[in-house]
C-alpha cells in the first residue's frame, strides 16, 4: 500500500475587490487575552500579557479629527490630547465640517498649521446623480480623502462609490444605520458592485463598527450570547471579507461620555470602575475584528461619529483605546500598526 499524501491543489485567489468566499483564517489571539492563569505551577508557560502602562506607541496618527468651526489650529484638539496624546501625534486626518475647503486647502498648502495634516477629509453625497472634482481638490498640494455616509444601497451611490475608487481616493464611510444582516446585505451589495472589474481599490474605511452603537444597560454577562452580539461577531467576519475594508477604532455611540482615566492625586473609585466596565465591553467588541481583520486593517481615531450622543475627550478616549488593546495580549507591533502605520498606509501613501 502506497504510503505517499496527494497534496490538494491550490484554490485560485479571489478577484480584486471580490469578497472572499470559503473560510478565512484569522489571526489568533493569545489564551491570556480571555482567562486568568491557572492556580498551579505552569506560569511560565501561560504568558500574561504586558502590563497596559507599559505599552504605548512610539508615534500616533489620529485618523478621525473632527473640527466643526473650522479652526484649522487644533486648539480645542489640542487641548484635549493634551501631553498624553498630544505630545506622541505625528500627524492626523482632518474633517472640517461646513468649512470652506478651498480657503482650508490654500492656507495648508502654505504652511500655515503647527500639526502636521497627513490627510483632509472632503465630504461626498453618495446619493448624488453627477460627482465632479472640484478644481482645489485637483490643484491642491495637501493629500485628501473622501468621506460619506451609507444608509442603503442604491444605484446612485453604487455609482458614487466607483467614481471615488477610480480617482484612487481613500473613501471613510459612515454606516449610520444599525448593522443588522439586511444592512450588512445592502453594503456588501454597494462594495461589490462599485468595485467590480477594477485593477486597484483605495482603501475603504468603515466608522461607527468598532465598537458599534450599544446600550449600556444590557449586563455584560448578557451580552455574551445576546443576539445583538452573536450577529455582530458573524458581521463582522462578513466585511472581512473585503479585503481592501478597514475599519476605525473610534469613540463608542453609548449616549454616554468617555470615562476619565483618573490622576494618581485625584483618583475616584466610581470613575475608575466606570473605565474597567467600558475597557471590558470595547474588549468583546474588539476581539472578534482582531480575529477577522487582524492588527493590519484597524485604525485609531479620537473624534466620535457625527452621529453619537456621547461626549468624549481625545485623551481620555487615547487611554481606553490603547489599554483595551494592550489588555488582549498583542505585541508591541500590533499597537504600532494600529495607532500609526495602518493610517500611514492609508492615507500617507497618495
């Protein structure tokens, strides 16, 4: 009897742009992301994972600034971000709502900003018939993105979706509407149709995913099998998929503010327990795109969707984010990647 092991040929690779079908490995995570060491002598083989105040990105990119009055000095960002965040930020990707963008591209264009802009965010109407460029986006010596808002698929925004694509742009899209499985049918309808047939997709990537709208009242024990949380992790999985879709780490919409992460002098227990709950919601969020998308496709951002009812602080946000990261166990590349280098990739290299 033959001992020799036929060896299965190689599926063929999907298309570009084409949603991958079929299982897809996924990254794995660390045991001591999700349980305690055992109570015996097999520590050293049970590694912990390093402690949240001693893991910090060399460098960060905010992704996700949002100024509504246009000040194009950061000041109130600024402030925000203080020495915490404020004195890591290599640069940021810039929303100026209701501003006139043609004066805000001229006066980058001559220096005049102490923060270095990696990327100006220019707002699109999917649902609209005609796109055109404007002639400042054309001329302009600062690097732009795009940003929208999905609700449902349409024709017209199919058609929008592949006229930004094609002019090679970074496209940030807001899912306004709560992910359920019919949404969720609806965006991977629009991506699939506006990216078919094309040799190179920009970027694409998703707000309001990570962590989604949520309602703080559910016990966190209920909400490991609650059915909002099972089709979020299936979801999830689906967008993967897309392998040009990123998705941004970004403010929670929970109708409530960020907590503070308390001074040593002025720590309160109600705040600090407040943090410890949310950093353990943002953990059960996170871990499942961790698993799908890996540290690659996650980017960090300080301002909350347009749409959240919660305020928040850039650094109180900067602290959760990166010690909800830190407390799954990953290296020390991964907290780079998703803090700097994925918004590098994204937005720095047009």
């Amino acid at each position: 009897m033959s001992t020799e092991t036929s060896i299965p040929p190689t599926p063929p690779s999907p298309g570009v742009g084409t949603r991958r079908r079929g299982p897809k490995p996924h990254p794995r995570l660390p045991l001591s992301a999700f349980q305690s060491p055992p109570n015996s002598g097999t520590l050293e083989s049970f590694p912990l994972p390093p402690s949240p105040s001693t893991v910090h990105p060399g460098v960060v990119i905010d992704a996700n600034v949002i100024v509504p009055n246009g000040d194009l000095n950061l000041t109130r960002w600024k402030s925000e971000a203080g020495q915490i965040l404020g004195g890591r930020v290599g640069g940021v990707v810039l929303s100026l709502p209701g501003a006139d963008l043609e004066k805000v591209i001229e006066t980058l264009g001559s220096g005049q900003s102490s923060t270095p802009i990696l990327s100006l965010a220019i707002p699109f109407n999917l649902e609209d018939k005609e796109q055109t460029t404007p002639s400042y986006v054309t001329s302009s010596t600062v690097a732009t993105s795009l940003t929208t808002v999905f609700n449902r698929s349409t024709p017209e925004g199919v058609a929008s979706l592949r006229w930004a694509l094609e002019h090679g742009w970074p496209v940030d899209i807001d899912i306004q509407a709560p992910i359920s499985d019919a949404v969720l049918e609806s965006f991977e309808d629009i991506i699939s149709k506006a990216t078919a047939g094309l040799s190179k997709i920009p970027p694409i990537v998703l707000s309001n995913v990570l962590p989604p709208p949520h309602d703080l009242e559910l016990p966190i024990v209920k909400l490991m099998n609650h059915p909002t949380y099972l089709a979020f992790q299936s979801q999830t999985a689906a967008l993967s998929l897309f392998p040009d879709v990123y998705v941004k780490f970004l403010p929670p919409s929970w109708d409530a503010p960020t907590p503070p992460t308390p001074s040593v002098e002025t720590s309160v227990v109600s705040e600090s327990t407040q943090k410890k709950e949310w950093k353990r919601r943002i953990k059960m969020y996170l871990g499942p795109v961790m698993e799908a998308f890996g540290y690659q496709r996650i980017i960090f951002g300080s301002s909350p969707c347009p749409t959240s009812e919660g305020s928040s602080i850039a650094s109180d946000w900067y602290e959760i984010a990166r010690e909800s990261l830190a407390e799954l166990g990953v290296e020390q590349d991964s907290i780079d990647a998703v803090f700097y280098g994925n918004a590098k990739k994204v937005y720095g290299s047009q």
